[in-house]
C-alpha cells in the first residue's frame, strides 16, 4: 500500500509534458487501486477474490501503460526539445520521476502476478514458478515456508532497471520474461538519454 501512495506522489511530481490526462485521473486510478487492496484485506491481502483480483490486474496494467506513455514523452521531448531540456536540473528531477515511477508499477505488476497472485502465494505457492528466487531454487538458505514479499519484487524490479536484466531472480513464464524486458528497454532509453541529454547540457 505504501508503494502505492509513493506512486500517487510521483504522479503528482511528473511535469505536464509527461501527462496524458489530466493531473487528478492517475492518482484517482491509484486510490481505486489502493481501495481493492484494503477491500480485500485490511491487514493481510490473503482473501482470494477474482473479483477483486481482475479489477487490481486491471489497475496495474493501466499504471504500467500510463508509465510507458510517460517514457514516450520524455523521449519525444528529448528528440524534439522544450523548455525543460535546456535545464539540466529539470530533465534529471523529470527524468528520475519517471524512473521512479517505471519501478514502482513493474514492481505492483510483478507481485500481483507472480503465482496467482498475492492471496494465492500466501495459501499456496505452485509447483511451477513465473518467478524463481534465490529462496526458492535453493531453500536451504531460506527459512520454511518462505514467501516472496512485496520488498521482494521492489528489489527485483530495481534490480531490473539497474542491470537491465535478471540478476538473482529467474523468470520462468513467458509474460515475466516479457516483463522483465520491457522494463529493462524503458530504463535503458531513460536512463541513456536522460544522462546523455544532461551532459549535453552542462557542457
């Protein structure tokens, strides 16, 4: 929930040239997100709801579509020019925000799919995985009856923007491969550009 509040934020923060709508729609669709998960457990999100669960994986994936649309448009002005890109200090603020966000609805994204889901995992994790951790290919090191947490898909969706690629935590389904990648392409194209762009200035 807090990583949904910090999403709601970095909404707020994004420049209007990295908006698609309005500036009160994005966070109107995180506080409908952020209802579905106190709706479906106020301490723990261990209720199995289909309802509740198609509407959250609707949700993200809007989040994940509004960030990609925001990474569009910062590279279209980037390509183009604006009165941000003559103000390195504006870029890289707009350019970590972006970021920022990328990483916070990959991470949602990743621990609302992962093995059905949040509520499924804390029942009963598969014998097949999406998403292999460390924990779970060698569970000597881990203590029983680990779970995957949302720190867990946090670090690996930092890790992903950072390394442009797994690091310690295997995809194994296809929309985690698919996922992984995407993300890593975004961060790529921020990070290169924004950086390039910004040293450009500066000097």
């Amino acid at each position: 929930m807090a990583a949904v509040l910090v999403g709601i934020l970095l909404t707020l923060a994004r420049p209007k040239e990295m908006r698609l709508a309005p500036v009160w729609v994005l966070p109107g669709v995180e506080v409908v997100l952020l209802a579905v998960l106190i709706a479906r457990d106020p301490g723990r999100i261990d209720k199995r709801s289909s309802l509740l669960r198609g509407v959250s994986i609707v949700v993200v994936a809007l989040l994940v579509l509004d960030a990609m649309v925001a990474t569009v448009r910062l590279i279209a002005v980037l390509i183009r020019g604006g009165s941000m890109t003559n103000s390195p200090e504006k870029l890289l603020a707009a350019g970590g925000v972006v970021w920022l966000s990328n990483l916070i609805v990959f991470a949602l994204l990743y621990w609302e799919l992962d093995a059905g889901g949040a509520a499924n995992r804390a029942h009963r994790m598969p014998r097949y995985l999406d998403l292999a951790f460390t924990q779970q290919l060698s569970p000597e090191v881990a203590r029983p009856g680990w779970r995957p947490g949302f720190g867990d898909y946090l670090y690996l969706a930092m890790t992903t923007s950072t390394a442009f690629s797994p690091t310690d935590v295997m995809p194994l389904a296809l929309w985690a491969k698919m996922a992984m990648g995407l993300q890593s392409l975004i961060s790529l194209a921020v990070v290169g550009l924004v950086v390039a762009r910004a040293v450009n200035v500066f000097t």
